[in-house]
C-alpha cells in the first residue's frame, strides 16, 4: 500500500487534533490493532485518520505513522472490533478531497503489545 499521496488535494486542507484521555485502567483488555493505511498525502490527513479512530466508542488511543502509512490503535474488543477500525479511517475520508483505504496487519493483546515494545527498546 503506498502510504504518501502528493497530489494537489492534499494542499490547505486544516484539521485539529482531537484529544482524548487515555484510561490506563482500561489497557489490561484493550486489543492493539495494526493498520496499513494509504491516501495521506500530509500530517493533517494523519491526524484526520487519528481524529476518526479516537472518535469510536472503545477506542483508547491511536497512534498515525504517516511516512511508513501505518498506525496502531487500542481498543476495548467488547465496543471495537476490526472492521470498525477499518470503516473509521475510510470515514475520515469522507469528503470528495480525501479517500483513505486500510488493511489490518495485526491485532494483538495490549498486553502483550506492550511487552513487545518495552523489550524492543531494551535491546537498543
């Protein structure tokens, strides 16, 4: 999936970060899902992809990797599932300038996730 789009339609095109408080209460049973996602063409189109994820009921936390089109996001399985991952980015497109696309690589416990990164960083 080709992760940068340049063309003309990514230009003047604004859009805030959404902000939302993550309950670490909630990470011991959250899923952390890893998406492929193309059509960003600038870091707003990245936080537009963000903002839709973060908007979902169950979703704790969204994290948008725009040169490497990837993210990740926790979520709490019981809200969340993996096609309303996949529908939330293609939202975020939602206009006629903007047409995202993705692909889930990866769901994994939160727990394990996070064990994962912590010894990536370890053995640096």
């Amino acid at each position: 999936m080709n992760p940068i789009n340049t063309s003309e339609e990514h230009r003047d095109c604004q859009v805030e970060p959404l902000e939302k408080s993550l309950d670490p209460a909630r990470l011991p049973a959250a899923i952390v899902g890893y998406l492929a996602v193309g059509g960003m063409g600038c870091p707003r189109c990245a936080t537009r992809v963000r903002n839709s994820l973060l908007a979902l009921e169950g979703t704790l936390m969204s994290e948008v990797f725009l040169e490497e089109g990837l993210l990740a996001v926790a979520y709490d399985p019981a809200l969340v599932g993996p096609s309303d991952l996949v529908n939330a980015v293609l939202g975020a497109g939602n206009d006629t300038r903007h047409q995202y696309r993705a692909e889930i690589l990866d769901l994994r416990p939160a727990k394990e996730a996070l064990v994962q990164t912590k010894e990536a960083w370890l053995w640096r």
